[in-house]
C-alpha cells in the first residue's frame, strides 16, 4: 500500500497520537494532516447520536479543507444513558473520501463510576471534574479507571481500529 494522506477533524495531540498507535499497529504509512474543526454539536455530546454526527461533521469539514486527502477522518468521545439509565461513555470514528464513501464506527461502551454519573447527571461538563475523582481514588482499580476515563484511550483506539479496517477492506475499490 502506497502512504496515504489523511485529514483529522482535530489538532488534540493526544487524539493524533492514538491515530499514529493505530496506523503504526496495523503497518498503515501515512501523512496525517491536522484540522481544527468544529464538530457542530455540543462540547459534551450526551447521545450516540449527537456523538456520531460530530465524527461526521469533522470528517466533513477536514475533507474540505484539505485538497491532498486521500480520506478525512473525524473522532469525537460522548456518553450516553442505555436502558439501564446510566451514562455510558464511548466514541465514534468517521472516515469520508472523495468519491462519496463513508464508514463510521462505535467504539465498545463502558459504565461510568458513579461519581462521574454525578456529574454528568448535573448537566456539569465532566473534563472540568476529573482531577477530582483521581483525588479520591487510592487502589490499583481506581487509578485504572481514572486514566481510561480521561485519556479515553481504549475507545479512541477502539473506534479507529475498527473504522480503518472496515474502510482499507471494503470490495469495492
């Protein structure tokens, strides 16, 4: 495969990061173009639907600014209340090419710790209250779940993952 040139939605250096892990880990050469964009939903999105529109409008806007793609890529992380009534956090990857192709991908959910369920459930913006919880976390487990939570790694990889294999395999190329 030649080395592809992919647009981002983002200039987050820790997404963009996650973004060289996956392609690194799946042998994926490319040049990877930073976008700031706006997700065109709100700053916290709090349903998978709002969360999956944000991955479609970076991957959009990216697409837009940036001639040379060969596909732009949008990332966006949300939470979600599932039928058990409690906020789930996840993400959705989008990948959108010229030639009208479009692939999106969710990541798997996880259950938030009740604590940050507090927060969400006061209309508070969560990265605002993560110091706090890791302030109040002591064991192994804690620590575990205070980092996955705000670097939001294993969805962010998750997502991607998924979303460039379905994207580079697809038949009809």
């Amino acid at each position: 495969m030649q080395k592809l040139t992919i647009t981002v939605g983002t200039t987050s250096t820790q997404k963009i990061g996650y973004l060289k892990d996956v392609l690194n880990e799946l042998k994926i050469k490319a040049i990877i173009k930073p976008i700031d964009v706006k997700s065109g939903v709100s700053d916290q999105p709090i349903t998978t639907t709002e969360t999956k529109k944000g991955s479609i409008n970076r991957a959009k806007a990216s697409l837009r600014e940036t001639k040379e793609a060969d596909f732009a890529l949008g990332i966006e992380v949300g939470y979600h209340k599932y039928s058990n009534n409690k906020f789930e956090i996840f993400c959705w990857v989008t990948i959108i090419d010229r030639h009208g192709h479009r692939v999106s991908s969710q990541s798997h959910r996880f259950i938030l710790p009740e604590y940050h369920q507090s927060v969400l459930n006061r209309g508070k913006y969560l990265g605002d209250h993560l110091d706090n919880y890791s302030k109040e976390v002591n064991d192994e487990i804690g620590i575990y779940l205070d980092e996955m939570i705000r670097f939001r790694k294993p969805f962010i990889m998750n997502a991607l993952r998924d979303t460039l294999l379905k994207y580079l395999k697809r038949e009809d190329f």
